[in-house]
C-alpha cells in the first residue's frame, strides 16, 4: 500500500461466483512465506438496522490471506476483532484487492 492511495478487499465465493464483502484497508503487512495480514475497517456492525446505533468509530478486523498447504485454494480467516465467529462461518474462499489514487 502506498501512500495517497485508498485500497479495497473484497472477499467472495467462488462457489457462488460472487463477491461477499468489501472493506477498507487501513494495513497490510507480510507474516511468513505467502501469508499477509490485512487490517481493515470492521464493517460488520451496522446499528439496529433504522440508522441508530451505527458506531462512529467502527473499529477494525485483522484478516490473514494465504496459500492453504495442500494447494488447492487459498485460507481466509479473520483472527482478531468483533464478530470474528461469524464472518469465519462465511468460508470465503476467494479475494482481490483494489487500490485507487487519491487526487486532491
């Protein structure tokens, strides 16, 4: 990520041949060998629905994205922030990252 420029994750199903969730990244930094650790705004926690309760300050997730060791896909797992059970029980098996320029 480089500096003046605001970049995605998207997160999908390939079963499906959709996407599933898009976040911000505010980090991403290399662990070992082919994983990374992606930071993002946690996006999950929406307020009840009618617009009250949405957080101001949402928070973040720590995502890791890597090769799985039988290489048949990728592993995604969501190992710290709010809710972590249940984006993991989504199984997304598929990711793509977009990174735009900011232009003053």
């Amino acid at each position: 990520m480089a500096e003046g420029y605001d970049c995605n994750l998207e997160l999908g199903f390939t079963a499906l041949g959709a996407s599933g969730h898009l976040v911000n990244i505010s980090s991403a930094v290399p662990m070992s060998g082919d994983s990374c650790q992606i930071a993002v705004v946690d996006t999950g926690k929406q307020g009840d629905g009618r617009g009250i309760g949405v957080p101001y300050d949402a928070g973040y997730q720590n995502w890791s994205i890597q090769t799985k060791s039988n290489a048949s896909g990728i592993s995604i797992h969501n190992f710290k922030g709010d809710d972590k059970r249940i984006w993991n029980s989504f199984g997304f098996n598929a990711s793509e990252y977009r990174c735009c320029k900011i232009i003053d």
